[in-house]
C-alpha cells in the first residue's frame, strides 16, 4: 500500500499535466505582477485599491508576487516536477536514442505509411553493401540483422533531437533555481530562522538595530541605494512589506554629481551618476558614470541607474494670512527638503514637515474631447489599429514647473499634507495658482484654484477673502451694493433696505462654509420647486457682493477703480470658488515658494544576483532544446533485402510536409544503388504494397 500511494505521487509529480498546471498558475501570476505595480509603498496600494480591496489583495501577496510564498512555493514544485520527469524519461528516451530497431518483422514494416518494394538487380552480400554504402552516404546510422526471411538493414539520423527535451526540461529547472536564489527566498529563510527582523523605515540609519541589518556576505539581495549630491552612502535599504532592512555594502558610493537632461515638453531624456566608488577592504577608490541600461559591478555587486529624488533643496517660503482680519504675509523664510521646522505665530504653532520637491512636472493638461463622433473615414478607422492604450485625443504632456509636498503638524500631533506648484497653471485660457490637500496618504489630494488678476497677482484673490469673510466690512459691501442696484432715491430706501439686510446675510451665510452654508438654507427655506432659482438669486447676489469688495478693497488701497467687463465678471466667478474651497482648507496659511536652490539625489539599485548565471544559461539551453525539437527531425529507414525483392519503409518522429517527398527520394536513390531505374509513377512512395 506504501509503495502504491509513493508510485501515485512520483507519477503526478513527473506528469507533463501537473507541470503544464504549474506553468498555467505562475504565467497568471506573472501577468498580475506586470498588471500591479511591484513593491510600492503600502499607502499607494490603500489609495489606488481602497479600504476593502486593500487588505485582500495584501493577504493573497499581489504586491510582491515574485516574493510570495505561494509563488516561491509553486515555482520550488516545479522545479521538483521538472527534474521527476527528467529522471523519469531519461532511461526510456537514452535506450530509444541507442536502439536501432534491427528486430523489426516485414508484416509490421508493410503496416507502415510509408513503404515501398521493387525488385532489385543485385541481390545477397552485393545488394548489402550497395545499401549500407547509400546509407552512409545520406548521413545515416544502421545496423544489419541477416535473418531467415532476408537481410535487415536499420538506419536511423536525427536521434540527437531527442536531446532537445533534456536541454528544454534542464533549462527550466536551472531558470527557476535562478529565480529562487535571485528572489527574497534566502532573505525569508533569515527571518524564518529568527536571526534577522525587519524595522520601521522612519528613523535614522545609525538608530537601526543589528538585528535590521544583512552583512556583507549576504548572498542574494536587492535593495536602494539614496545618496545625495555631495553625500556618500555604504548601504543599500531593502524593503520588506512596509518595513525595511539594511544591506551593508563592501564599498562606499559617493555622488559627485547627478546630471538629467530633459525633452521639450519636460519629459526626462537621460539621467546619469557620476560616482566615486572607494573599496572597504583595500581603500582604492575609482570613478565611474552609471546610466540607466549602462551598469556598474563591483565584488560581486552590481549597481543600476534606478531613478532620482530631492536631495536637500533649499526653499524660499512666503506665508499667506487666511485668518480673518489679519491680511498680508505672516511668515517669509527658508528651509530645507527633508528637516522639519517649527511655524509659530500668536494665533497658531505648527511644525512644518518639508517632505518633497521636484523642479519638472510633467502632465497631461490636454482638454480631451469626444474625437469618435467627429472622426469620419479612414481617421476613425485609425482610432482601432495599434496600441489598445490609445486615447481619442493626442496628448498634451507638459512641464507645469516645480512643486513641493509638505505636512504641518498641530501641537496634538495631527498632520495635514499639502501640494502646492510654484508657477500658475492655465485652464480654460485663466491663469491659477494650485494646492492640493489631503487629509491622509490613503487619499487623493483635493486641489484649491486661487485665481490670478489681470496683472498676474494673487494678492488681489487675499484681498477680497479679507473683505467679503471680515465681519467688520458686510454692512458696508452689502449698503454698496443694494445702493448700486436701486440707487439712492428715497422713494426706493425700503427696497434698498430690504436688499442689504438680504446681501449681508448672504455673506454672512457663505463665510461660515461657501457654498455648503448657502444650499442648506435654500434647502430649509425655500419650496422644492422653487430652489433652483433661488440658487441662481443667491449666485447673482455674491457675484455683486464680491465686486463691490473688489472696488471697496481698491479703494481703501487708493488705487482707480476698475469697469466690469466679461473677463472680470469670470475672474469674480473663480474668486467665489475659491473662497468656498479656502474655508476647508484646514490651516490658516497658504505657503507660496518663492525661489529655490535645487539639490539633486540619485537612486542607485544595488544587487548580487548568484542566479543570474543560472538563468542566462538556461536561458541558452532552452533556445537550444526548443531548436534542437522543431528542427532536427529523427527518421528511421528499414530496407528489408529478399531474393528477388527490396522492401524500403521509413518512419518520422513528426508529420512534416517534406516526408513524402523525401522518402521517395531514398527510395529512388536505393532504386540507383541496386541497380533500377527509379519510376515514374508519383504513387510509388505511398502505395502500401508496391512490386516490381
């Protein structure tokens, strides 16, 4: 019964149908590792998948599908279920490659497809050895049986094609013995020892324990190498899950200098290092320039152009008041990427966390349009041949300038972050300044457009906030502007009146929430029906609101007052969007980057990979096997040599359009060598018994 169920196991393990499943799963799995992006940070997989898909997807491992143990696990069985059925098939196909068939009966030679008789002109040892002089002569391998019912000469060619399933199975298992010493398999045999345990990646490189970090002889890793201008770096950070650990190098790297150069639209054409590499063990130092494809290997490492960061850019920050009551610039001052510096002010104390900066942003700012209903012709034919990634709209990339993220921390610990561009952004031919905020990573960041004026300021959007959300200026914006729509006649004071208590209380209900504030009156005073135009009532009001507070705020500036036209009146409209969005800003300063100073970083991939040769060599041996299958065809050609008949038959390992062709062939050429003229009937090579 023991010895049943182990010959059960061993023949599903070397079955073909239990290794074709095996290639089935991990092709699925590689297709959903080229789907998902590998190895990001968690928070990116939480944004992009949500709270409910986030954690199944983490339990299944399709962030890292290469390292999961479900695929380390499959990929070790089929590199047992490969080598099974190479010691499987490896007696039965070695004793077919050496067997010669010289045993072979005339009724099973007759039985084949291809068989043929004549009547040869020489007969006995002379007939023999004109047919083996013809086998040798066409490349082939035989052996002679002199038998009672004649002489049997089998010939064989092409056997070494059998060779190509040992190269194509050898080189499956020598690709996945690769992968699995290229993957985290040592790394996670480490931490399943106990010796190594990932840490937090928020700390300080010198404040990791030793427990967080790989010697030098770690066989197999890949990790990130960060290393600022002017700055040096000797370990490499590997990422487990949300955690890290840290590689020490045998080496230290030190960036000289990081050079990217850009395509017009902005787009990064080339980035490379120049590094000074100085050796632990023996002190050298060299310099080298790694590109992106252009590596570097050194004792066994090998370091790759990955990609680049901020290294320390110095920011010159100006702090916009939002507090009511209090306009112009509260804070002007400057900061590095990557400190984190306190903001203190009478009526607020933050800590502000510079997190990012990057001088090229490159984005897609076409306005799209249905290009299918205007398409005729061959250019709607166009939009469905090549790439499925095709929009119905060429792209408008291009570089909007620099930007930086930054968090401002409150004294409770809570930390709201910010994205904020330096330069100001067109949208339908009206000019913006933006910054996007957010809550938590796991959100997408909700972009603020503060409007510019005609002369390219945003001073005058600060301005305005300060007049419509001061309580102190309602009275007097709302008297101007019921006394613009109905005059100063006395006649009309009870309207006017009326109209300025209306428009003071329209203010006052949009400084508590924008918009929001507005709609939840309408809802709870005014009938169904009724809302919409009452909506359009209230719009029309603020519209007149906000351009008598622009006259007020340029009056009280001493500067000539201005004449409403439509680009104004558009300008008004972006202004009122504006303040409702300000007010869930969250923070009570906006921060406008002046100048900079940029400093670079590159990111260096550092890797020992012992698998690679592995891989590469089996690599070679598959093309070489699946050549040596499709290529080299393996044919057997029996002549069986009676008194007064010469029976030819031929047999092939695969149906292949040239067998007929060339069967008859050796069948004319023994016609030859026997000492007949060959036939002229297309029929000799395939009729089943053919005399002469």
């Amino acid at each position: 019964m023991q010895r049943g169920t182990s010959r059960a196991l061993f023949e599903l393990l070397s079955s073909m149908r239990f290794a074709i499943s095996l290639l089935t799963i991990l092709s699925i799995a590689s297709v959903i590792g080229t789907v998902i992006k590998q190895n990001e940070p968690f928070n990116a997989y939480l944004n992009q998948f949500g709270p409910f898909w986030f954690p199944v997807f983490d339990k299944l491992g399709l962030y890292s599908v290469y390292n999961a143990p479900w695929f380390v696990v499959i990929l070790a069985f089929l590199v047992l279920s490969t080598s099974l059925c190479i010691v499987r098939q490896t007696a039965p196909m070695l004793r077919e490659m050496r067997h010669f068939r010289e045993h072979a009966r005339e009724a099973s030679l007759r039985q084949f497809g291809h068989q043929a008789s004549f009547a040869p002109a020489l007969e006995g040892p002379a007939a023999v050895e004109r047919t083996q002089a013809y086998l040798t002569q066409a490349g082939f391998r035989f052996r002679t049986d002199a038998r009672s019912d004649g002489t049997l000469v089998a010939a064989k060619q092409g056997s070494t094609g059998r060779l190509g399933y040992f190269l194509a199975h050898g080189a499956i298992v020598l690709i996945c013995i690769g992968g699995l010493l290229d993957g985290d398999l040592p790394l996670r045999i480490q931490m399943w020892a106990g010796d190594k345990q990932p840490t937090a990646g928020n700390q300080l490189i010198a404040g990791i324990p030793d427990a967080a970090r790989m010697s030098e002889s770690n066989p197999s890793f890949r990790g990130n190498v960060f290393i600022p201008e002017g700055r040096s770096a000797n370990v490499a950070v590997l990422a487990v899950g949300d955690n890290i650990l840290l590689q020490e190098l045998p080496f230290t790297i030190s960036l000289k200098k990081f050079h990217i150069d850009h395509y017009e639209n902005g787009m990064p054409k080339r980035f490379a290092s120049d590094i000074l590499v100085t050796d632990d063990e023996s002190g050298e130092s060299f310099e080298h320039t790694i590109e992106v494809n252009k590596p570097l290997e050194h004792r066994g490492i090998t370091l790759y152009q990955s990609s680049f960061d901020d290294g320390g850019s110095i920011l010159e920050l100006v702090g916009h008041s939002l507090l009511v009551g209090e306009a112009g610039k509260l804070l002007e001052f400057k900061a590095e990427v990557g400190e984190a510096r306190r903001i203190e002010h009478p009526k607020f104390k933050y800590t502000l966390e510079l997190t990012n900066f990057r001088a090229f942003n490159v984005e897609e700012m076409g306005e799209g349009g249905n290009a299918t209903e205007t398409a005729r012709g061959m250019a709607r034919l166009q939009e469905h041949l090549g790439s499925g990634a095709k929009t119905p709209h060429e792209k408008d990339l291009r570089n909007i300038g620099p930007s930086y993220t930054f968090k401002l921390r409150d004294e409770a610990g809570q930390a709201r972050e910010f994205q904020n561009y330096m330069l100001p952004i067109v949208q339908g031919g009206r000019w913006f300044m933006y910054s996007g905020t957010r809550d938590a990573q796991s959100e997408p960041f909700r972009y603020i457009r503060l409007p510019l004026d005609e002369d390219g300021r945003i001073d005058t959007w600060f301005a305005l906030r300060q007049m419509m959300f001061d309580p102190e200026n309602r009275a007097e914006i709302a008297a101007r502007f019921a006394a613009r729509s109905f005059g100063l006649d006395d006649a009309r004071a009870q309207m006017r009146d009326a109209l300025a208590q209306t428009a003071a209380h329209t203010l006052t209900l949009f400084a508590d929430r924008g918009y929001e504030s507005v709609g939840r009156f309408l809802e709870s005073t005014v009938a169904a029906g009724e809302q919409e135009r009452a909506a359009d009532v209230f719009v029309k009001i603020l519209q007149g609101l906000a351009w008598e507070a622009w006259a007020l705020a340029r009056e009280r500036s001493g500067m000539t007052p201005l004449e409403l036209n439509q680009a104004r009146a558009q300008y008004l409209n972006d202004t009122l969007a504006a303040l409702s969005d300000s007010l869930f800003y969250g923070v009570p300063v906006f921060l406008q980057l002046m100048s900079y100073e940029e400093r670079q970083a590159t990111v260096l991939q550092a890797t020992r990979s012992p698998g690679q040769p592995l891989v590469y060599l089996g690599s070679l041996l598959l093309v070489l096997g699946v050549f040596a299958m499709l290529y080299i065809r393996e044919r057997r050609l029996f002549v069986l040599l009676k008194p007064n008949e010469a029976l030819v038959a031929m047999s092939s390992n695969r149906k292949a359009m040239d067998v007929d062709e060339t069967f008859q062939r050796h069948v004319d050429g023994l016609r030859a060598a026997l000492g007949t003229a060959p036939t002229d009937s297309p029929l000799a090579a395939t009729d089943p018994v053919r005399g002469s």
